[in-house]
C-alpha cells in the first residue's frame, strides 16, 4: 500500500496523469461541438491609442501687444516664434492721423498766442478808424430807412385810394356821404349792413391819412418814422376789412349776370391785391428799420470796445488759452507709434 501511494506522488506519474487529464477534457470539449479556440503566439512590439475629440487648443506661452494710441498697425517686424530682444520693435501703428493731430494743435497755439499778442498791444489806431467807419455805415443805412417812409407811405396811400374810390366803387351809391349803401342786394344781411359802415369808415380814413402825408419830414426821427408806420399800417386795416366785407356780401348777391359778378369779383381782388401789397412793403420797411438799429447799436458798442482796449480780464483770459493750448501740444502723441518687448 506504501508502495503504491509512493508510485503515485511520482512526478512523472503526475504529469502523465495531468496530459490524460487535459486530453481527454479537450476531447470531450472538441467533441460537443463548443466554440473553438485560436491560439496566436505572443511577440513584442508598439501599442498605439487614438483619441478623437474637439474643442479649443490654448498656447502654452502667448504675448498680447498693446500700443499707447489706437490705430491701423503699419508694419510688423517679427514673426510668431521669432525670438526677439528686449527692447526691439515688435510692431509699428499708422501715424499719420497722429501727426495731423499734433499739426493741429500747434496751429491752435499759434493762433491763441497771435490773439494775445493783440490784446496785449491794446487799441490800434486802424482798428479804431474801422470801428468807426463801420458805425458811419450803419447808422448812414438806418437815416436811408427813414428817408423812405415818406414814398413808401404815399405808395400805400394811393393803393388804398385806388381800391375804394375806383375799384369797388361801382358797387355803392353814396359812396363818400355818410349814409353809403350797396347798389345790390344780398342774402347776407350782416355783410351787408358791415359794409355800409365800413364804407363810412374807409373815406374817414383816407381823409386823415392824406392830411398826415402833409406833415411827414423828409428826414423823421426814429420816433416819428414809427409812429407814421404804425399810423399807415392802422388805415390799411380799415380798408382791408372793407374789401373783405364787400367780397363777401357779393359772394352772395344773386343780382347780377354771371358776366357782370364776374368782373365785380375782379375789382374787389384787384382792390385787395393793392392793400396787401402796401401792408406787405410797409411791414418789411418797419422789420428792417428794426433791424438797422440793432446794426447800429451793436456797431456803437464795438467802438467802445475797440476805444477802450483790452481789459487785463480779457488778456488772462487769452493768455489761459493759450496754455491750454499749448498742454494740448505737449499731450499729442508723436513721432512711430509702437511697441517694444519687454524680454526675450
């Protein structure tokens, strides 16, 4: 029995025990129709591994430039990954809208400094004689303003005349009594009864005028050339109101032919086109005396000022100007805009 466990634990034994064992498993395996096995032989050579994926790389090292003014760059020295030395000029901007700016304000310095070169020199005899024929000038447009009110109230006179003593004549009996009347009839009892009246009016008005033209000086003050255009512009009023008043009333009078209406209405337009005219030139005469005498002050004031010279509140005054001027010069950016590296 000792034997035979001895013969047993013989490794030969085992072995040979060990190949039947796995001969007949692989036999039995071969046998039911199992998968079957590839056998490749191991060796020894690179692995290599594919990743795919996306998104955005970042440098391990960048350098952002900035420059002192903004711009178009102009030339570009280097290249990505050149090496540089510090110091070097990397980039140069576009300096031409830089050196216009600094002609600029140059010229505003040169400009503020030739004004308090003035200033300081005080009143100069030309300039003083300038002033003065200046507000020779004004004041010689303003006396010719004045000068035309007589022709031009005589002209608006004879337009008013004219539109009620000739032009709408026709249409009243009794025309310069007291006691005028329409020489139609019309369904609009108010115009006609306004007319009548205004009538009356309108001759009251061309009686005093013409007395005022009498009196008028060829050569009026600013008072009286006033009160003269106002005067005028208050009869033309009168007899604008009349003409209207008689358009009306004719607009509805069934008196007349179609014919005979028709040239009625055309004398009362004629009539009208006179008065406004007049209103018209009289208003433009009194808005450029206006304006003449603002000339004229402003002239006078100038003389003054010329007379008295520069006070030492303008000199300092123009003498900060300058300066500001002059900081604006030394601010200005000049000559090549660019940047430099600050190390290798």
């Amino acid at each position: 029995m000792t034997t035979l466990i001895h013969f047993f634990k013989s490794k030969w034994v085992l072995g040979a025990i060990a190949v039947i064992v796995l001969g007949g498993g692989y036999f039995y395996l071969s046998h039911r129709g199992g998968s079957s096995y590839q056998f490749i032989p191991v060796t020894q050579g690179p692995i290599t591994e594919t990743v795919s994926v996306t998104g955005n790389t970042t440098p391990m090292q960048s350098v952002s430039l900035g420059f002192q003014n903004t711009g178009t760059i102009a030339h570009v020295y280097y290249n990505l990954g050149d090496k540089v030395q510090a110091g070097a000029v990397i980039a140069e901007l576009n300096t031409a809208s830089l050196s216009a700016s600094l002609a600029q304000a140059e010229a505003t310095v040169a400009a503020q400094q030739a004004t308090l070169e003035g200033l300081q020199a005080g009143a100069q005899p030309a300039d003083v004689a300038a002033s003065q024929a200046a507000l020779q000038v004004a004041q010689q447009n303003l006396a010719n303003l004045y000068a035309s009110i007589d022709d031009d109230a005589t002209s608006a006179y004879t337009s008013a005349n004219d539109a009620v003593r000739t032009q709408i004549n026709p249409l009243f009996s009794n025309g310069e009594t007291s006691q005028p009347q329409l020489t139609f009839s019309t369904s609009n009892s108010q115009a006609m009864v306004s007319a009548d009246n205004l009538r009356v009016a309108a001759s009251s008005e061309l009686n005093t005028w013409q007395q005022e033209l009498s009196s008028i000086s060829s050569s009026p003050t600013p008072a009286s050339g006033s009160a003269t255009l106002t005067a005028d512009l208050a009869h033309l009023a009168i007899i604008q109101n009349l003409l209207n008043t008689v358009s009306t009333a004719l607009n509805s009078s069934a008196s007349f032919s179609a014919s005979q209406l028709a040239a009625y209405q055309a004398n009362v337009k004629t009539a009208l086109t006179e008065v406004n005219t007049a209103i018209t030139n009289l208003n433009t005469l009194s808005q450029n005396i206006a304006t003449q005498q603002a000339t004229v002050t402003q002239a006078q004031a100038q003389l003054s000022v010329t007379q008295a010279g520069s006070t030492p509140q303008a000199i300092a005054s123009q003498e900060a100007q300058v300066q500001e001027a002059q900081a604006q010069v030394a601010s200005a950016p000049c000559g090549p805009s660019g940047h430099r590296a600050d190390s290798p």
